[in-house]
C-alpha cells in the first residue's frame, strides 16, 4: 500500500522577497522585474462576473491615482482566462462608467496564484482568495492581507496601509494605531536602561519609557 505524496509549497511571508513571475495580463505579458523600483500592490480575486469583485475592480481603479502619486502599481489576478477578463472589462465599463488602467493576470493555470498562496482550500479548491500583497522597490513583501471571497476589501485603509509603510520606511518610526497621515508617529524604545534614563528629547512626546511619539 502506498501514501499518497503531497508537494508542499510554502507560502511567502513579511519580509520575504516576492516569487518572482511571467504572466499573461489584460495588457499584455508582465513580469515582476516589470516593477522593479516601484511599491506593488498585487491582489486576487475569485472569478470574473463576480458582483463583489466587479465593485472592487472599480474601488481599486478610483484609488488608482492616489496610489500612483506614492509611486505604487496596482496588478490584480484572478485563476479565469484573458477573453472571459476582457470580456468582464469591457462590460464594467459600460455598467459603471469606468475604464480599468492597471493590468489583471489571467492565471488559468493557477501558477502566480500557487506561488502567493491565493487558493485556499477550505472556501475554494478553484477560486483565488481576496489577497493583498504590497511590495516594496525591491519587491520585499511588507503586507500581507487576506479577505474571505464573501467580503470586499476597504479601499481607504489600503491607501492608509500604503501611506504607513511608506513613512515607517522613510523615517525608520512606527505608526500607532488608526494613524493617519499627519498624526504623530511613534519612535523605537530605548533597549538599555542608560537609553531609558538619558532620553530627553525635547521634541518627543514621554507617555511611557517605551512609548514616545513625535511630530514629523
């Protein structure tokens, strides 16, 4: 009697570089290395003619250029073909008065989507999840979000999400929760006790020996 052999494919995570790809898109073939030096937001969703992925393609097209102006991309996927994508496209289109700019991967054979741990056995063994990866220039994966097929995702906090990493980056800072561009933002704790008792910036905030905040 023999076990059946299953190949287990490990999904990436913070902090990882992201699997490097070569796809066929709604605007032709695209590879990673196409955004090299840019931030990406890559997302999937479950299927064309989807009402609830239909509203996210046109919340994602409406935060298109915020995003741009924080040098960010958006690439979406989903597991359908090119044609039933254009198809849905064209149809978006006239229902909602909207033109879709940024490229969506038709992974029919479902390799982008193995690669990012889209699929998600337990809702779909066919269907991509709603996932969000957001890259870095160097295409590091700095988020990592995962939402049920059944549930839209909130455009505003993905911008939100993008600004905060953005500034964590810049500034080497945390940022506190419901942070908002202009809040002021949190510096790292002291990790000795003679930084502990010779913090006196005057420009940050003491609420705590481990928790200070600061005006950008």
């Amino acid at each position: 009697m023999f076990e059946e052999v299953t190949e287990t494919i490990a999904i990436p995570r913070i902090g990882d570089k992201a699997p490097s790809f070569e796809a066929v898109t709604t605007k032709g073939k695209l590879m990673l290395e196409d955004y090299r030096g840019k931030w990406l937001i890559l997302f999937s969703h479950p299927s064309s003619f989807s009402p609830v992925c239909a509203t996210e393609l046109v919340g994602f097209q409406e935060i298109y250029p915020l995003l741009k102006d924080y040098g960010v991309e958006l690439l979406g996927l989903s597991v359908d073909s090119l044609s039933a994508h254009l198809a849905w496209l064209r149809g978006i289109e006239q229902s909602f008065n909207t033109s879709v700019e940024y490229p969506i991967i038709a992974d029919k054979d479902q390799s982008v989507a193995t690669k990012y741990g889209m699929i998600m056995p337990g809702e779909s063994h066919t269907e991509t999840t709603r996932a969000v990866f957001i890259l870095d220039q160097e295409h590091v994966i700095r988020s990592i979000m995962y939402y049920p097929i059944s549930t839209g995702r909130n455009m505003k906090e993905l911008v939100r999400l993008v600004q905060a990493l953005q500034t964590a980056q810049m500034h080497d800072v945390y940022t506190p929760a419901n942070w908002e561009p202009g809040d002021k933002v949190l510096v790292a704790p002291p990790k000795t006790q003679d930084d502990m008792e010779g913090a006196s910036d005057e420009d940050i905030e003491q609420i705590d020996w481990y928790v200070g905040k600061k005006i950008l």
